[in-house]
C-alpha cells in the first residue's frame, strides 16, 4: 500500500480532473519545482495508485443514448463454469464493464446501446443466450456522476 | 458528422487514452497536422470531454468496494435533490447514479476493510434522507473494465 501526503492527495485530485496537464503547471499550483512534480506523478504511477487513463466520450454525441446496467443471476451455479461465462460476455462490445459481485445477483454489467430497440437486440441475442445466464434485472441509467473520493 | 477516420482516431484514443496526438497520427496513417486537426475538432464538438487519471483505490488501502441500490420514498417531493445533495457529502462515495427501473439510485462506496465499511454504513449512509430499501452487492473482482464504446 502507498502512502500519500496532502501534495500527493492534492495531485491525485487535479489528475483525475484532467490527466494533460503538464508537470510544471501542476507544480506551480502546488508549490513545487517542475522535476519534484515530476518524481511524484512517477511515484503515484509506480506505486499503483495511478491505474491508467480514461478518455471522457459524450456517448450521446457519437449515438449511444442509452446505458443499461444488468444483474445477472446464473441459471445453474456449480453446473456452469464461470470462466466461459466471463469470457463470453467479456467478448461483447457493448458490454463495457463486468463485476462479478456477491449478493442478489452474480454478475453486473454495463451496457452501452444506441437506443432501446438496439438495447432490446443486445439484451435477446447476446446476453440471453449466455451460458449459463439466468435471471436479469435490467435498469436504465438516467444520470451519472463521478466523486473524488476520501482524497 | 463523424466519419470513418474521426471513428478511427477514437477507437485508437480511447483504447491508449495517453497517445500524444503525434502517435495517434503515427496509428491511423495520417499526418500530424491532420490528426492535430481531427483532434481539436473532435474537442470543440464535445465529443472528446477531457481525460483523467484512473485512481487504483485497493492500492491505497481501500480494499472493499461496496454497491447499494437504494430504493427511495416517492411520497416526498424532492427525495431524489435531498438525498443526493447529501450522499455527495460522504467521502466514500465516489459514484452516484440514478435509474429508471426497480432501482431508484445506486451508490459505489470504498471502504479499508469491513469494520470501516460497517462504520460508514451505520453512520453516514444508513442516516441519509428518504431511503425506503437498501440492497448490498460486495464487489468480487472486475472481469472487464475499459469502458469503450463500440466505435
């Protein structure tokens, strides 16, 4: 686990507002030389608490109106191997994200669509036919906000 | 209108979102002067927001991921204002969306481990307004995570 002073809470904040900015305009903000800006983002990065990047997309821009999120109850636990399942619904290009979760459902998905009837065309053809899908709960996702988080 | 070589430059961008727009034009065969172009139209357009960092909350000792779907009481006007306003209050809620379906809202919260979770649960998110049912999922693992449209 990395332990994070308040500079490196403050970087992680401005970071995952927006990952362009240089190391020098951070710097400046915070206080610090452009290399000491520099060798802390390495530290964030190398110590894991930085995962990747993620491009923000207007999805309704580009023709994606809807996002389903689906509970997925497995029809015959034991029976089916959870890996073929995670393999095949990892395959589908509108599934964007899987969590395999413990409670009322197996699995959770994140399904982006163009609209209903299209959402309706993922839902019959590709996750219904799963093996080993069973019951699913689906609910549409109206607004979304993302939190920094205990930084 | 999109064509096939803004498509292009997305689904390259969106899968390696720290492409510089020089590698982005190296990717999709274009000159950097072109890809420069594509790029700045793409974000006056809106459709390309920004980026971010992702942060890796396990590596920063927040080994718990929990989903609550939430269930509000209708009667009241404004539970949904009120009860967001609030949820966005508790650090450890680091999504928040709302649904048309059987859920009303869904809440992801971190937690170091299960007496921290058990704390936030008890204190700071049984306590927020208008709730009429919880439902706990605990996260197991993430099968699939870029969140990518189908482009």
């Amino acid at each position: 686990m990395i332990e994070l002073d308040e500079i490196d809470r403050a970087l992680l904040r401005a970071l995952a507002r927006d990952a362009t900015q240089s190391a020098s305009a951070l710097g400046r903000r915070l206080g610090l030389s452009q290399p000491a800006t520099w060798r802390r983002i390495r530290r964030l990065e190398e110590g894991g608490a930085i995962a990747g990047r993620r491009l923000r997309l207007n999805a309704e821009a580009l023709g994606f109106g809807v996002t389903v999120f689906l509970g997925i109850k497995l029809a015959t636990r034991g029976r089916v191997s959870l890996d073929d399942f995670e393999r095949a619904v990892s395959a589908i290009p509108e599934v964007q994200t899987v969590e395999h979760v413990l409670g009322l459902f197996d699995y959770r998905l994140r399904v982006v669509a163009r609209d209903l009837p299209d959402f309706e065309r993922v839902l019959r053809r590709r996750i219904m036919t799963l093996p080993g899908a069973g019951e699913v709960e689906a609910n549409v996702l109206l607004s979304e906000e993302r939190l920094p988080g205990p930084l | 209108m999109l064509d096939d070589l803004d498509r292009r430059i997305l689904r390259y961008w969106q899968a390696e979102p720290s492409l510089s727009p020089g590698e982005l034009a190296e990717r999709c065969n274009i000159t950097a002067g072109k890809a420069a172009r594509r790029i700045a139209r793409l974000q006056d357009q809106g459709i390309v927001q920004g980026s971010g960092v992702v942060i890796d909350w396990a590596a920063l000792g927040y080994a718990l991921e929990v989903s609550l779907r939430v269930t509000l009481d209708k009667t009241q006007a404004n539970a949904f204002d009120i009860f967001m306003a609030e949820a966005r209050q508790v650090p450890e809620v680091i999504e928040l969306q709302t649904f048309l379906g059987r859920v009303d809202l869904r809440l992801s919260i971190i937690a170091r481990d299960m007496a921290h979770y058990q704390q936030i649960y008890r204190s700071r998110i049984l306590t927020l307004p208008h709730i009429a049912e919880i439902e706990a999922l605990m996260h197991v693992a993430r099968i699939k995570t870029q969140e990518g449209l189908p482009l």
